[in-house]
C-alpha cells in the first residue's frame, strides 16, 4: 500500500523534518533550541502554511555569578597617608648663605595602606620654589615602609627667613598626609653696605 501526501502536506512534513534536524544537530553541539538557528525551507506553492520556527534569542547578560563562573574577589580601597619622620639634614631654623646650595633630607613614612607607586607626586603649596621644579615624582615605598626624600635648593639672593612647604598627592591629584618643609634663615652678604 503506498501512501501519497498532497503538496501541501509535503511541504510541511519537509519542514517539520529540517526543524527536528536542527534540534538534534544543536543538542549534540551542546547548544539548547534557543541557541540554535533554523532556517525553514518554503515550498514551491505559496499556498502551503507552515509553522514558523522559534526565534533565536540571546541569553541576557548576568552579573550574578553561577557555580562555573569563578568569582573574583573585589580589589580593596586603600588610603593613602604620609608621617613626617624627622629632617635628616638643615634642622628647622639653619642659618645660610645667599645663593647656597642646600641639599634637604626628610625622613617619612608610607603610613597608609595603598603603595607609592608612579603617578604619586611631592608638589609645592606655600613659600618660594627656591630653584626646585614645583612638582617631583614622590619616592616609591610600599606601605608601612620608611623613605627619604631628597630636594636640592638654592637659597635666595636677599636676606630674611624662608620656609617652602610641599604636600605629597595621589595619582588622582588629591592630597594627603602630613606636608615637609625647609625653614631657612638667610643672613645678609658678608660684604654688603
């Protein structure tokens, strides 16, 4: 006994064929139905209906993280902070010459819990430059370590007492900790009226 389909029942037992090929062929690739696309292929009579095939979505982004994604533990804030030791070199106060060149040494600590790393800088905030660029890269230390910092002056030309005061900064460009300084007393030239 042979049984004959009509055109239109043709078309859709083709169909229905290619779709089931399309989900067995995604199961074995490991994707669900709504990962895989299926094109369904129209018979030559446009007076056949069929079913169209379920559209293809996308799975929706997730922040939640699932057993299989691993998760990344979150990178802690630190602070930043810096305690002025003592002056290793031109106490408070120290008498010089005009025009002398005064090589000032701070002891510090990185009293905070973030490392001193590039971008972190020494800037001027008050009192005269005293030949210094206003802004120096701070010395890099890790946290809970002590530093020197090192800057070579001159001392000004006219006579009188100076102080130039400088502030450390984060890569961020704010400040913080304690600000260093050198406070100098110019005498008056040996050989002046």
């Amino acid at each position: 006994m042979r049984i004959s389909f009509s055109p239109a029942t043709r078309g859709i037992a083709h169909n229905l064929w290619v779709l089931g090929l399309g989900l067995i062929l995604s199961s074995c690739a490991g994707l669900s139905p709504s990962q895989t696309e299926v094109q369904v292929f129209k018979p030559p009579t446009a007076s056949v209906s069929r079913v169209p095939p379920p559209a293809a979505t996308a799975p929706a982004a997730s922040l939640t993280p699932t057993a299989s994604q691993p998760t990344v533990p979150p990178t802690p804030d630190c602070t930043n902070n810096l305690t002025f030791l003592e002056d290793i070199t031109i106490p408070d106060g120290t008498t010089v010459q005009p025009e002398d060149p005064l090589e000032k040494t701070w002891s510090v600590e990185n009293s905070g819990s973030c490392n001193w790393e590039s971008g972190y800088r020494l800037k001027l905030f008050a009192g005269p430059a005293m030949n210094v660029p206003a802004e120096q890269a701070l010395y890099p230390a890790r946290t809970g370590t002590q530093a020197s910092i090192r800057l070579v002056f001159t001392a000004p030309l006219e006579s009188g007492a100076y102080r130039s005061a400088w502030q450390a900064y984060d890569p961020q460009g704010k400040a913080f900790g304690e600000s260093i300084f050198i406070d100098i007393v110019v005498s008056p030239a040996a050989n002046a009226p």
